[in-house]
C-alpha cells in the first residue's frame, strides 16, 4: 500500500464514520418533519432531541476530517470537486449551518410560531443537506468532474440521472438509519410504543430504499458504465455482503432486535460505501485521474498520516466515552421524558 493509498483509506474512514452518525442525526430530521402536529409528534420530538443532543454536533467533526484530508492529501482532487461542484456543495452548507442553528434556537424560544419556524427549517435542512451531497457524491462517481479548475459543467454535473440517484439514496439512507437507530433509543426508555412506531417506519424505508437501489442499477448502467462495471466487478462481493446485511435488519426488526439492527443495518451501508470505492478505484476522478496522480508528494502525506494517528488517539477516546456516558445516562433514566 502507497502513502497515498493509506491517506485515502483513512479519508474513507472517515466518510463511513459521517455516512453512519451524522446520516442517522440527518435522518431524524426527517422523521422530526413527518411527526405530526405539535400534540400528536411530541413524543417522536423529544425522543429526537434527547438522542441526538449530545452529539449531533461532534458528528461534524468527521465531515471536516474528511475535506482537510482531501484538501491536504490530493490537493488538485480539491480543486476540481470544490470549483466544478460549488452549487451544490454551497447549498449543502447553508443546510448545515441552518439546521444547526434551527435545532439550538427551537429549544430556547417559547412563541409557537418561532418553535414551528425553527422547528421547520430543521426539518427541510436535514432533508436537504444529505441531497446535496447525495448528488455530489453521484457526480464524482459518474465521472463529471474533470480534473482542473471549474473544468466541468456546473449544472450537468450535479443535475444527471446519477446524481439525482445519489441524492434521494442519501435521504432514504439517511431516514433508515434514524429510524433503526431510534427504535433501540425508545426500547432503552421503556417506551415499546414509540419504538414500534420508528420500527414500522423503519421497514417501510428499508423496502422503498431497496426498490429505488434496485432501480438505480438500471440507472448507472445506462448513465455511469464505468461505475456499474466497477460495482458489477471487483466491488460485487462488497455489494452482495450489504444486500445481505440489508436483509438481516429487515429480519431483525421484525423480530424486534433492535440493538443487533444497528449493527446490520451499519454494515449494509458501510459495504455500498466502500464497494464504491473498491469499484472506482485506482481512479479518483473517473475517467483518468488516479489516486497517485492526484496525490501531494510523500513529504506532506508522511506528516498527514502522523498527524491522523495523533488526533484519533486524542479525540478518539473522548468522543468514545461521550456516547457511552450518554447511553448509561438512557439507561439509567427511570424517570418520565418530560424530566429527562
């Protein structure tokens, strides 16, 4: 394994980690929109808030991981994605910054209208900002970002059967993994009702999400080859452990094993992410732009990669010990909601 390659590697860590934690925290957002009026999605409400509180802003931390290690470690890749995908890259931006001040200021303000008002743009942020990224994600893996500053078209990079594909993927993605992930959080409460409430909701997305994956392979054929011969190829087996993992959740929350869910749930998301990387790869920009083409010289990637393993042992077991604190503060939580 190159420097190069081990720098990328570690930046698709990272990504796993965003796709997993801060797509469950996007995903919330959505079932916080479809929860109802303010009696009847009170309880679905509260349960949101209090699961994802603690650390729905420590979740950023590996979106910012992520582009600084492509900013530092394939400095040209930067380059072309930021200036040929800045649209929607802005627009996603803009969601995170409103969905973050919407969820703070939802809480402190006591006016209705203001509670729906902050109430609402969290909710539509945390639809929009995964479709975004969802559709950038779409243009890097179908080859629309040519190498060099604004080279590609910055509307039909983004705006394309693949990226549109992409972007309601990261929604349903994003919705499923909520919905899984909540279903354990209201069964640690003591509240079987609410968790039988994101479980139906949970089986619902996982079949839509199935449906529209099924779909998607007739999509990429027709519009991205390159990418559907890499995932029909070396990144097949990949594919086939997260239909599998796909299928063990269905089968888990049917039977109401919800901690286990996660699990599955988890692997079947991380196996697409990484099978779009063993597909794409050694490219980083399709069609010709390799890892070691876009690559900084090993003078930079020796101290990146040091620099990586210093902060993941200072920040890793922080952010540890904040989610297990707050799981034995659920656990130990006899009293109603409302005190919690």
């Amino acid at each position: 394994m190159t420097l190069a390659d081990a720098v990328l590697a570690a930046l698709w860590v990272g990504l796993t980690a965003y796709a997993l934690f801060g797509g469950a925290d996007f995903g919330a957002g959505w079932w916080d929109l479809l929860a109802g009026g303010a009696q009847r999605g009170a309880p679905q409400r509260t349960l949101i808030e209090h699961s994802i509180g603690p650390v729905w802003e420590a979740n950023h931390v590996w979106l910012i991981f992520v582009l600084v290690t492509l900013w530092t470690g394939f400095p040209t890749a930067f380059a072309a994605i930021m200036s040929t995908l800045y649209i929607p890259l802005t627009l996603a931006a803009f969601g995170v910054i409103l969905r973050g001040s919407a969820f703070a200021f939802r809480k402190s303000v006591s006016e209705v209208s203001l509670k729906r008002l902050f109430g609402a743009t969290f909710a539509l942020s945390s639809v929009l900002t995964p479709f975004f990224l969802g559709t950038v994600a779409g243009a890097v893996a179908s080859g629309r970002v040519p190498p060099g500053n604004a080279a590609g078209d910055a509307i039909g990079s983004w705006v394309n059967p693949t990226s549109l594909l992409g972007g309601t993927m990261a929604v349903g993605v994003c919705a499923y993994l909520a919905a899984v992930y909540l279903c354990a959080d209201a069964r640690r409460e003591g509240d079987d009702a609410l968790a039988g409430y994101f479980r139906r909701r949970a089986l619902v997305t996982a079949v839509v999400v199935g449906v529209v994956a099924f779909a998607g392979i007739f999509v990429l054929r027709a519009d991205a080859p390159r990418l559907y011969d890499g995932l029909t190829g070396r990144a097949l087996p990949l594919m086939v452990l997260s239909a599998v993992a796909g299928l063990a959740s269905l089968y888990l929350l049917v039977a109401r094993r919800y901690a286990v869910a996660r699990i599955t749930a988890a692997l079947a998301v991380t196996a697409v992410l990484w099978g779009w990387a063993a597909g794409q790869y050694p490219y980083l920009l399709e069609p010709a732009y390799t890892v070691a083409d876009a690559a900084a010289p090993a003078s930079t990637l020796r101290p990146l990669l040091v620099t990586m393993a210093i902060a993941a042992a200072l920040v890793g077991p922080p952010l540890v010990l904040l989610i297990a604190m707050f799981q034995q503060t659920e656990r130990g939580n006899t009293g109603s909601r409302e005190d919690a």
